[in-house]
C-alpha cells in the first residue's frame, strides 16, 4: 500500500491553511507508530475529533501491523467504555480533548492501558523521519469498527485488508470515481467505516487527497469545499436534504429561477442545468463532480431536485460488515431513489423480501461473537443483512425499509415508519423532523416543530396547528391503517446515531 500512496510533494491533506504532502504525511505516520509501538495483531484506540493527528495515528497502527479500533468522540461514557472494555486493547491514542473524557471511560471498564495524546505529536518535527512502510496482508484483520447501535448494544466488526480493497479498487480501478486530480472532503466521523474507507483509505489509494472540514455548518462548509478546491463529498441523506432544502428556498423566492427550474426539471438536460445553475456549484468550490449518498435511503424528491441543479447524487447501499459498499451508483446511470448495482465482486439477491449478500467485501466477523457471526449466515455464505429492497431486471436496488423496523399492527398490517416519516416531514413549513413509532396499538408521530411555526406559540397552539395542517391533510392521504392516531412534540432533536440514523428503540422509550 506505501507505494500507491507515495505521491512526494502532491497534497495529501489541507486542513484550513495547512497543507501537507504524501511525503509529510508519512513521515508523521513513521512518528506516530514508533511512539505507539504494538505487535501485530494488537488492538488500538483511537478516540478524537476529525484532525490531521487521527490519520497519522491510524496509519501509524497500520505501520506496525496492529489492529485500529476508532470510536465515536461525541459517544457517551457509556458507549465508549463499552467498546473499551470489549475490544480488550493494548493502548489508546486520544486528542487532548478527549483526555478527561477517555480516562473516566477507561476507569469504568475496569482496564488500565498506555495513553498517547494526540497534540502532543501532530505538529512535532518528522522532516528528519524515514517514509512509513505500511504492510498488508489481504488475510489479516486491519480494523474492528463498532456497529452504530440503533437497536442496541453495538458489536465488533472485524474487517481484513482484503475487505477494504475490494471496496476501494471497485470505485477506484473498475467505476473510476476516485482519481489522482479528485480530492475528497472529510466531513463525516472518521470512526464509522462510511467514512473512514470512502474518504480517508480510498483517497490517499488514489492520490487525490482529502480536505477536512470540522463543522456541518454551511458557512464552514462552503470554506472547506472551496480552500479544498473539492471534487468528492461523501454525506448522509439528512445533509443532502438540508442543502437541497435550502436553495430550493431561495430559487422558490424569485419569479425567474423558479422558472427555470420548472425547465430544468422538465427538461433533464444535464448541460443546461450546470449553465443554469452554475452559481451553485461555484459557491461550492467549482471543482465538484459528485455528491456520495450513503447510509440511509436518499428521498426521490431530494435526489430529482439536485439533478435538475447540475449535482450529480451518486447513492450506494452498504454496511459495516460489508466494508461498507454492496451496491453504489454508476455515473452514467444515475436513477434518484435507487442505491444502483452491485460493486465488482459481490452478489447481491432478495431473499423473503431481504437484501442478502457475498463477495471479497464482506467482514470476517464480530469480535468475540462467533454465535452472532454464525447467525447472520445463511447455508450458502449469504449475509443476512436485516435490510427490506427489491432488486429490477438490470440488477438496480431499491431498499424499501428495515426488517426490524417494520411495524406490525394487531389487524396484521405492516407499516414501514420510514415511508411515512419522508411524506411527513415534506411539511417542512412545520415539521422540522418526525419519528414514526406506536403504542397501544396505534401510530404515534413524535415530531420536532419548525423553529420559525412554533415561535410565541403554546404547545396546544402548536398542537391544533400540526393537526389542521399536517396531519388532516397527511391521514387524507394514505392508506386507513397509516394514519396517525396521536402526535407528540419534541422540544429535543430526535435520537440519532453520528450518521444521522433514527435510534427507534428510544423512540419508544420517549413514548
């Protein structure tokens, strides 16, 4: 691997006005694996914000042959602990940050491991280090990364080389995404594997490099798509729909852009869209080329909305266990609300109505679980993934819902709560974000109002207004068993995993 990512003085990362090359960077990386010294097979925490420091110490346990093991920085002790005590490690690097928090985690695990701190290494001198040889061997296990725990106790992912390259070479060498002139923006935690392979691995692979940015906000945002001069953005559904949401405000505000995107909506020249609404793409930098849909469906109406502005969306389908990519959208075939085709090397199939997979991608296993590996099995190698999609003719998928997260009413009826929760939250004059849930029997929509509806009002104004305006009109709509019986307000922001994910059983615990 050293060699694909020696690229001597091209830029590998640029964090606001810093700059290092391929070069820097893995001098930094022999650095941090000769502080952190481990033996193969070891396991490593890392705990910390997206930063320089993170790359170097990743690769750096990649150096010495040991095994990483990021965890989420904006996890509660709870969490992070758990992971700790489970992934039975042999030290831990962590930012300054993240210190006081890490040393109560580890004091809760009842473990006692040597701890490097980031700052103090990111910015030391390396110029006097040798480049880092970074071995690997298809067989050996690279990365544990932790399920997101949206309906409980995570568990260890055990991912080999082999499973990242295969999902690295599938959009580098065979679909030809990622290339040496495309840099890629860090934006997601780059503890979950969406984002460490798809940013991160993949970009240094290539040679285009990645620019980081540290905030969701859209003024930190378009700073880093344009310093970075990005090409690639990797996001979750939620962040696309925001953006999306936020210029088709200000087009609907004008009388003339409203108009030409009626034409552009009509029309699906993608030529004429990017003259039309070349503005966009210039207060994004003007170097993009795609935008990465991943870890939850993309809505329709989203992905149509950012096609007619000359964005093209491109949407995969993955898991954890999968490294994360089972089927990812080609460029030139690109259908909104479709997750497009199986990577190079994977077989997908529906089984009973689940999305059910193998290939070089998929995991080795949990961690210290053989059972549940074993359980997720089917007889011919097929990975159960839990996921509800149907597959057309030409081998697109469209994933339909979560098995799971089906709700099964006493008449027998099946309802899939993200169904209704995309057509509720379209109300967004009001609904700010919902979640689809039951008791006693009945559907139950946890809603978090808008901002701007509910200022000055009471929560039983807030209340009647929901229900005159939102749900008559929604129940008016559907089917009789999807109407909605009863309405709760969130003042909080619903439970979410870092990627954006609902966490449904707290959502019963709310009820």
């Amino acid at each position: 691997m050293t060699e694909i990512i020696k690229k001597s003085d091209r830029i590998a990362i640029i964090n606001g006005n810093t700059r290092i090359s391929f070069t820097e960077m893995l001098q930094h990386i022999y650095q941090f694996s000769k502080v952190c010294t481990c033996n193969k097979g070891e396991r490593i925490l890392i705990l910390s914000e997206n930063r320089e420091g993170w790359i170097y110490a990743f690769y750096g346990i990649w150096a010495n042959q040991a095994i990483a093991v990021p965890i989420d920085a904006e996890g509660t002790l709870e969490d992070i602990s758990y992971i700790m005590k489970d992934s039975k490690p042999s030290a831990i690097w962590v930012s300054k940050k993240k210190q006081k928090g890490a040393l109560e985690a580890l004091k809760m695990a009842g473990i006692d491991i040597p701890m490097y701190v980031i700052d103090d290494y990111e910015f030391a001198d390396a110029s006097a280090c040798p480049l880092a040889e970074i071995p690997n061997d298809e067989n050996d296990t690279c990365i544990i990364c932790y399920t997101s725990g949206t309906t409980g106790s995570p568990k260890g992912v055990m991912i080999s080389y082999g499973n990242m390259f295969a999902n690295t070479d599938a959009v580098y060498k065979h679909v030809h995404i990622y290339d040496e002139n495309r840099r890629t923006l860090i934006l997601l935690p780059l503890h979950h594997i969406l984002s460490l392979g798809g940013t991160c691995v993949i970009s240094f692979m290539c040679g285009g490099g990645v620019a980081l940015c540290q905030s969701l906000s859209a003024p930190k945002l378009m700073q880093a798509l344009q310093n970075g001069q990005v090409s690639i953005v990797v996001g979750v559904p939620r962040l696309w729909q925001m953006l999306y949401r936020g210029i088709k405000s200000k087009i609907d505000a004008n009388a003339i852009t409203r108009t030409l995107f009626k034409i552009c909506e009509k029309l699906q020249w993608r030529g004429l869209s990017r003259v039309v609404f070349k503005s966009v793409r210039d207060k994004m930098g003007g170097k993009i080329v795609y935008l990465v849909s991943a870890g939850a469906a993309l809505d329709i109406e989203t992905g149509k909305g950012l096609k007619t502005l000359g964005l093209d969306v491109l949407e995969g389908y993955g898991m954890t266990e999968a490294a994360p990519m089972i089927t990812f959208t080609r460029p030139d075939d690109i259908r909104p609300g479709c997750s497009g085709i199986a990577v190079p090397g994977c077989e997908v199939k529906i089984i009973d109505g689940e999305i059910c997979y193998k290939g070089p991608n998929v995991m080795q296993g949990y961690y210290g679980r053989p059972e549940e590996t074993a359980a997720i099995f089917d007889s011919e190698g097929f990975l159960h993934s839990g996921d509800l999609g149907v597959i057309d003719s030409e081998g697109h998928l469209t994933v339909t819902g979560r098995k799971k997260e089906i709700i099964v009413l006493s008449n027998g009826k099946n309802v899939n709560p993200n169904e209704l929760e995309e057509k509720l939250e379209k109300y967004s004059d009001y609904v700010k974000e919902v979640g689809v849930s039951f008791a006693d029997d009945k559907l139950v929509a946890i809603i978090v109002p808008e901002e701007k509806f509910a200022e000055g009002k009471s929560e039983a104004e807030i209340l009647e207004a929901l229900r005159h305006n939102v749900m008559n009109p929604f129940n008016e709509s559907v089917a009789p068993y999807k109407k909605v019986s009863r309405i709760v307000l969130s003042s909080t922001p619903l439970p979410r995993t870092r990627l954006e994910k609902l966490q449904r059983y707290k959502l019963q615990q709310m009820l």
